[in-house]
C-alpha cells in the first residue's frame, strides 16, 4: 500500500497499526491509529483515513479512547491516567489528603441544612484518588521545565501532535509564547500545545446552568465536542452539583479542561457579589485545582478604576466574571481582591501547574464598545499581570474580546502580543456584527479566523443560540465545526506545515470524483454523505463522475477530465499537445482585438 | 412616537406611512413602508420596525410586494411594472415583435419533435407582452444616460435606498465604479446598484438542473431568497423547461435577475459543447434579453491560450462555463467566438441595458490552485473586455473567485481593482478552506466578509449544499442570511453611512432585555425568536432581565444595570460618582503591586 503521508499536522514517522484495527477501519475509512514516541505508553493519537485509491491520510485527532474500538471506555471508571507514570517519575509532587469536599460544592448549602449530596448517584464512582500537588517551594509547572531545559513527556507528546521539534515545543513555552496547559491532577489528558507558531487550537464551553441541563448532558457535551475536534473544554456550570459535574467531566475528559472559578465562588455567596472574599475564592480555586482543572480564567485586570470607563457603553460589561468583580469593587470601594491577592494566587496556580487564562472582564458586548478605552485599559493590566504570572513559573494566556468590527480586530491582536509580550491569546471570536442572533456562530466565525490568522492562538466557540439560550448537543457540533473551520482557514493562511496537505487531498478526491474519499476526509463526514445523499441517494452516485449540482453534462470537472483525456493521457503530455496547439494560435497574430491604449 | 431615525442605510426623508399599515405592523412588531422620492410612483419599499420602547428603526428591503399586505400579488399575473412609465418615457426604445419562443427553449426539442410546449400548464399566463429594445443606434444604458449627465428615476431610486445623493449615484454608474442592471423589459425590478461606493450585494442562485426541481420550486425559491435580503438572484437552471422556468422567475421578481446564457445555449446542441456557435449563442442572449434577463455572465475570457495553463492544476477547470468554452476551443482549436464576437455582443447588450457580467472561467477550484497563471491571465483579459463594454455603452461587472486561501485574498480585489478600472468585483466566495464540504456558506462566508470588506461590490452566496448537492428552501434561507451577515460586517468595517446604527438599535435592545424587540431586529427574526423559547418558552421569559445562558443570578448585563441604578440614576451620574471614587483611590496610591521594570 502507498502511504502518501499527508497530514495535519504530518509527523515524519508513521503510525504504528495494529493489523486489526487497520483492517477495520479500512471497511469504514478511517480507523484511529498511534504514533509512538521515544517512551513506552507515549502514542500520540490521530484519525488515518483509508482512500479508494490505496492510499492513505493521517489527520490529527482530539477525540480520545471513545474512538477506538479496541479500548474499553466506561465514563463512570473513567479514562486511563496516561501522564500519572509521568508526573510520578518527576519526583516534585505529592499526594496529600486535600480539602474536604463539602456540600456547598455542589451549592446546596441551603436547601439541604444537614449536609451531604442530596443526589448520592451522582459522585463520581471511580478509582479513589488523592489530591497531587507540588513539592514545598516546587514549581511543578511545564514552565519550570522548559525554563530549566527539560524536554518533557508531555512536550514530546506535542512535539509529535504539531510536526514540529520537541525543542521548538520546550522554546516556545518558556519563551512564554505557548502554554501546555496540564494540572499534575488531570493525568487522563492528553497533552496540547496552545501559541501562535502551532495549530489554532479550539475551545468548546459546556456547562449547565440554574435554569436547566444535568450532570449527563454535560460528560456527553464534553466527549462529543472533543468528538468533532474541540482541542479543550470549559465547564463553565453556575448551578446545581457543580462539583460533581466537574469531576465527572474531569476524569472522562482527552483534552485539557479549563473553569471560571468565580462562578462557583459566587454560588458558595448565594449570588451576592459584595458577599465574596478573597479566603471564598482561593478556597474554590485549591478545590478545582485538587480536582485537575488545567486552566482557570481570572478576571484580575478588572480594577476599580476601569469600572467607570464602562460607564458611556453602549451594553456595559457583558462578562459575567468582569460584571461580578466590577459589583464587588464598587460595592466595597476597594480595589479588586484578586488583583490584590494575584501573587498569592500565583503561588497556588504553581503548585498543580494551573495555566492562567487572564480573563477580560471589560470586553466590549456590542460593536459599538469595541476597542475602548476600558478594554484597552485593562489589556495593559493584564500585560502587568503576565509578567508576574511568569515570574512564578506559571503558564499564561490571555482572553480577548468579544464584540469587533473587522478593521478593528488588528488592533486588538497587535496590542496584545505587545503588551502581553506575545502570551498566547484566547479570543472568544470576535462577532463582527450584532444583527444575527440566531447565526452568531458565522458572525463570530468570521473575525475568529481572521485574528487567528494574526496570531491568536486559541479560539473559543460561539454557538447558533449565543445571546438566545443554552446549547443543546447540535448547536456544540455546529460551534465546533464552524470553529474547527476558522481554525484551519488561519493555519492555511499561517502556512503551518502540513495544513494545505488536508485540502490537497480533499481536492484531488473531489477531482476524480472519489465521493467516499470526499465525505471520509471532511470534517464532518456524517452530514457531507447526508447532504449529497438527500439529492442523488443511489449507491452508484458515489462513484458518478457528476452530482446534482449539474448534472451530467453539465459537470466542469469531468469535461476538464475530458479535455485530459482526450487531448493527452497525462497532465505532461496534454501540456505539450496544448502548447503546440498555443504556439501555432500564438504564430498566428493570437488576438483578435488590437490593443487599445491606455 | 418619536421616530428615532436608525435604518441601513437611512434616508434622509421619513418613510410615508398609511396608518392602516403601520397600525397592523404595530401589532407584529414591523411593517413595509416606503420613502416616496421626487415622482409619483418613485417609492422606496423599507421595513419598519416598532420598538417596544416607542422608537422605531427602518431597515433596507428587497422582499418586494409580498411582504406589502395591502398589494395583492399573484404569481400567475406577475408583479406590476413599477419602472415601464420610465422606460417609455424616456422614449429611446421601441416595442417590437420579438422572436419566437421556440420549442427547443426549453429543451424538448427531441422528446417533442412536432414543436409546441410539452407542459402548456407551464407557460406564464400573465399579460401578454411585447418584447422592447432600443431604436436604431441607441444605447439605452444607465451608463449612457450617466454619461451624459443624466439622473434616471432609477438612479433616484438607489440613491434614497442607498442613502446618498443621486448625483454619487449617477458619477459612479458614469466612471464604471458601479453597475445599475435594469433591462427595459424586466420593468417589475426594483433598481438596484452594485459598486463599492454603496451597500455590499449578495447575489442568491436558484435553477433547476437536468436531475431534479421544478418550475413551481425555482419561482419559490426566488421569492424566498428575496424574502430573506438576496439583492439579486442568477437563475442557473439547465434541465427542462428553461425559458418557462425563466418567464415565471422574471414577471415575478422584485430584484435584478442574471443568467449565464451559455447554459441554455449548450442545452440546445444537446450537451455537446464542440457544437456550440455564436449564431446559437447569439440567439439565446438575445431570446434571454427579450425576456428581460438584467445582467449575464459571459465567459469571454477563456482564451485558447490559457487553457494549457491549467493542465497542472489539481482541479482543473471548475467553472461551468469556462470548461464548456475551453471543450471548445480545443476541439475546434481556434479562438473563443465569445472572444472574437465580443463587439457584437456589447452592440445587443447595449440595446437591452443588460449588464456584463465577465466571468472567471478559469477561477480555482481548490486551494492549491489560488491565484495561478490562468486565473490572472484570463483577469488581464476580463481588463481589456471591460474597456471593450465601456466604449459601448454597456455596464460591467466583473466575477472573481473562487477557493482562495485568507494570506492570498487580498491580491485578488486589488489586482481586479487595477486591471479592471474599479469596475464592480462580483466574487464567489472565496472559500478559505476545502475541508468542510456541507459548511462551504461558512468556508465562504468567512472569504466573503473579507473581500467585501476590501472593496467587492457584490458577493455570490454559497448554500450549505455546494459540492454536494442542489439547494432546498433551507439551503437557500442558510445561505442568503450566511452572505448578508458578511456583507453587513464589510459594510461596517467600511464605515458605510448608517451602517451601525442597526447593530447599536439591536444592541440597545439587548442591554435593555427587550427581547421582542432584538428579535424584530434580528437579520432572522423567526430563528432568534425560536432558539429563545427552545430553552425559555414562557411568555414572561420575554420580558425577564435575563436569558437561560446564565440565569438570573449571573447576568452580566443585569449586574451591569444594577451597578448603574445603585451608584446614579444615569450615566453621567454614575459616571460622576465613580469618577470620584475613582480619584479618590488614585490618590491613595493606586496600585497594589510596584512597577516592573521592562
């Protein structure tokens, strides 16, 4: 079998296949196959799709065990702790008895006086665990490591995911360009590399909310976003059994999973923003984090005096994190605790290796507020902050906005990677217009691909039901998707090596009408089949040399193969025959108007 | 009522109201009204939309008289022919008998070989009419009377619409920068104008193809796309019933409708493109411009020389037309007689008012083939046609790609702009990705924003149905709202007259939480209202300060208000009172943490 190594990212060794799982996936298209790393139990995974024509592609693949059959996954077991042997073998962590879980956790301090989860099924049942944390005085973070020049398992495992060197990994992160983001209590996940000289990557948010979903709806939003290429997830819960939904998410999840801890701070206050305090909020940050959240937004760039450079906007602060911390500066007239206390949480953060997502809590909400003085205001702050952050060895990224007319979001990376001196960014868009509810998605999708293609590196989905509701499990595949797009369009543009092979082979299926090759190589091949099966549904239309776009004699593609064929066997051979025929045309005065002048 | 004047784009003059109509509207939330200009019968159609909070914004509209409930429209009778007294009196044309519509017109020549229309059912049973063209020697062009320093009602009419002076209007129709696509016998179009001077323009394509769809579907398609914001639809059929199919779409449609009458020409020599001659050609243009067809695609760019030019392509030639010319060239190995007849055709246009459309024959078809040798000789060529048109009088736009990678986007629009003396850019597209087929309107979409934002004058929409199959009403409605919201986002980015104001009308609306009012607002209205209720169906849901992303407790928007109300009544108040606070903690130090040195 020809194996044309075309992939994205291409690794320049093969992946290894068992002769079983190949022989599977032949029959199907695809199978989920590995590329081994220099270490025993060091497979980075990707999807090798099976072409017609004998040859094959390897794509890169976020989805976990859930899509190989030959693992036995079971989400109240849990995944295997790939990285644990990993982390052990560091020797600068610790397993300790950690904080114990408490009822208001799971906000339910009032309704259930007593204590205890009113919901006992809902614990995870999995293999008990304690908490890891590092050594006294230990930075234990990825930061560290690269700093010191130590290549790491988990660099390696990138190294390998992105085509690159592990070398050019361990720079880029301490350079503080990259982040890999991995708390030495997510040991399931599967290490990814977050900076603007990789793959953009995409971030899904799940997360139920007090007005409706459940703990299972959030585990299957989890799995089926990473299903359709979501490189990390949020789980941003605000209301019942957020502790749980957390764990559950947590020890089911591939990809690194990422929180808003002032959310559930905020529930431990009842919602009452004035009521929060510095001891509530750390406290629920040493509960995430002994849970294995591998990065957490802090909205600490939200100073009381940028809270009235927000007055004149047309739509305030439409960050719920910047709406609490601006509520809890005036209400007290102070200056924010989480500024105040940013060292401190440094400390912590580099203890289980937290990655900073440096919130932005005075993003614009409406075209109108883009690029004001209260969002730029803060993105200096947030420059302030990165700095520290790094002086603790902890890994940092930095949100971006928002709401963005296209000749405007320029601005916003440039100032960004100058301010932050380049920390990768993390946009949730932008939207470049606010007349589409309904279709924020494209609005977003737009201005995502766009910055990305400047330089941001990591972009957080908007869903068709962004401003309107909650997303149910269409409306994630659908953010995915569009984002998956935005994503690959930039690392087109980017010139990431390996990234147009994607596309080369999807052209060249769509060329010679390799219809199976086409929907197998897509992003999303279930609707591609569906779509072209709902016009033409026969079997013998997958191999039609025409669709019913055109129909037969209409199709261009297949007179373009006519005229090849016809006018020569090989693309060498119709070139010679058609530059001869050019020639004589050309010996002949070859124009037919005389040129006109200028 | 205070009428608070925000539309996009805003006319400087109210919108006449029939009270009967706006109290009707009052009750749904909008309804049609029209700015009369300096003629009776000069009205331009908007939608006007009534806010809860009294206020009322008017929005562009080119749903035409189906969403007037006080017209009484009938498709089998056709629209009223708003601009004929126009014509007519300008007095430059003349009535004549026309040719025979013949059986093969619309494909039956074999099947039905005694002549006479298979399906009498089918034919348009509307007035009768006869077909007008210019007298002898009279280029009855909006170009030609711009030249001379005229300013037609039609150009009157845009102007309202667009929201600037007629005399910008008649200036960038005169220089080229603009085409205004109004044959004299499609009298039922509303004008409309197509140049980066004014709103950018999505073009919608319905037809049937040799595999399936009806006379009865396409006309609906049209109507819906319509509804929806197309600002002019291409019929594309090439199965059966051509002609009928084309009558039916033009006596019934409010906007500009093009062609590329190559198809039809192509369906008369059954399929064989060798076949093909001008004489055949001819008489379909002139048979399609009886019809009253406003602008055609011509792919008189594809010269024989060029086609070895695309030998080494990945996916050769892709567009229809240019497939079917290069098939010809090669087979007769001469010249184009598109190329060669090129002044006779700008003599026939002319007497019309039909307007160019130069197509890219050899636009690429995949990302590896952006931007090659092929693609920018045949643009070289498109330059010296347009120059051709020009001297005849006929407006011209020029179509652009295609599959472009987002780095190579750029060069396309300003090499068009250059070669082609700012005549209006007509792109497809571009695609920035080919991995996505069944979200190519969302790989497209993110192109199209772009170049639009960089000066296209008008984009074709892509369906969520391209490369795999013909669209459906969905498709169609997915794909129209998909392009508007791109040319919208260009529209602000270039800083359009009133551009915003619907995007600050919809986001005050969503800072207030008047839901009714975001939803009337809304580019889809019954889409943002649906996902609303998916999640909180209840009446009062309405009207609540929040929504089911966050519930009540994390609303930012609601602790936004709150934060408003609490600390001053408005905003300057409020403004005032943290100013103060604000200086006074500057004061005591304003800083937690000492500056770091860079």
């Amino acid at each position: 079998m020809t194996n044309k190594d075309t992939r994205t990212p291409a690794s320049t060794q093969n992946p290894t296949e068992t002769s079983e799982a190949a022989e599977a996936g032949k029959s199907i298209g695809w199978h989920k196959a590995y590329v081994e790393g220099s270490r025993p139990g060091l497979r980075v995974p990707v999807r090798q799709v099976h072409l017609t024509n004998g040859q094959s592609v390897t794509l890169y693949d976020t989805s976990g065990p859930y899509t190989d059959p030959l693992v036995d996954t079971d989400v109240r077991r849990g995944l295997a702790p790939l990285r644990e042997n990993w982390i052990v073998a560091r020797g600068d962590t610790e397993e300790y008895a950690g904080r114990p879980v408490r009822p208001e956790d799971d906000g339910i301090k009032h309704t259930s006086p007593r204590g205890g989860l009113r919901n006992l099924d809902a614990v995870f049942p999995g293999r008990p665990r304690l908490p890891r944390r590092g050594r006294e005085g230990k930075a234990v973070t990825q930061l560290a490591y690269a700093r010191r020049g130590e290549i790491t398992p988990e660099m390696e495992f990138v190294a390998i995911r992105e085509n690159v060197s592990p070398e050019v990994v361990r720079e880029e992160i301490a350079a503080g360009r990259a982040v890999l983001p991995a708390n030495v209590n997510h040991p399931e996940s599967e290490p990814m590399i977050i900076g603007k000289r990789f793959l953009v990557k995409v971030n899904a948010n799940i997360g139920n909310s007090a007005v409706t979903s459940s703990i299972e709806e959030e585990v299957e939003k989890m799995t089926w976003a990473t299903r359709w290429g979501a490189d990390t997830v949020m789980d941003l819960s605000t209301g019942r059994n957020i502790h749980t939904t957390r764990e559950w998410v947590l020890r089911n999840s591939p990809v690194p999973i990422g929180t808003v801890p002032l959310y559930q701070a905020l529930e431990k206050v009842d919602g009452k923003a004035e009521e929060l305090t510095w001891e509530i909020y750390k406290d629920t940050v040493i509960e995430q984090a002994e849970q294995g959240v591998d990065y957490m937004t802090v909205h600490a760039g939200v100073r009381l005096a940028y809270v009235p450079l927000t007055a004149n906007r047309k739509t305030g602060i439409v960050s719920r994190g910047g709406s609490i911390m601006a509520a809890w500066c005036l209400a007290h007239h102070k200056e924010s605790f989480l500024y105040e206390h940013f060292e401190e949480l440094c400390e912590i953060l580099a203890a289980y290796d937290v990655t900073y997502s440096l919130g932005d809590g005075l993003r614009p909400g409406s075209i109108a507020d883009a690029n004001d003085e209260a969002q730029f205001a803060e993105l200096r702050t947030l420059g302030e902050l990165n700095r520290i952050a790094k002086r603790h060895d902890v890994q940092t990224m930095i949100e971006g906005p928002g709401h963005v007319p296209m000749h405007k979001i320029k601005e916003n990376i440039d100032l960004q990677q100058e301010i932050c001196e380049e920390a990768p960014f993390y946009t949730l868009g932008p939207l470049t217009t606010d007349v589409a509810p309904a279709y924020d998605h494209i609005t977003s999708g737009i201005g995502a691909a766009m910055i990305a293609w400047w330089g941001t590196a990591m972009l957080c989905y908007v869903t068709p039901k962004e401003h309107l509701g909650l997303p149910n499990r269409d409306d994630v595949k659908t953010g995915v998707i569009t984002y998956k797009i935005a994503a690959h369009a930039a690392d087109l543009a980017k010139g990431h090596p390996g990234a147009q092979e994607w596309d080369d082979a999807l052209s060249d299926a769509r060329f010679e009408f390799r219809w199976e090759d086409q929907f197998n190589l897509a992003l999303d091949p279930d609707t591609a089949r569906e779509f072209h099966d709902e016009t033409l549904p026969a079997e013998p239309a997958k191999t039609a040399h025409f669709c019913s776009m055109c129909g037969p004699k209409f199709c261009s593609m297949k007179i373009s193969q006519d005229i090849r064929r016809e006018h020569g066997g090989s693309r060498t051979e119709i070139e010679e025959g058609m530059a001869q025929k050019s020639r004589e045309f050309a010996e002949a005065g070859n124009r037919v108007y005389l040129p006109i002048a200028d």
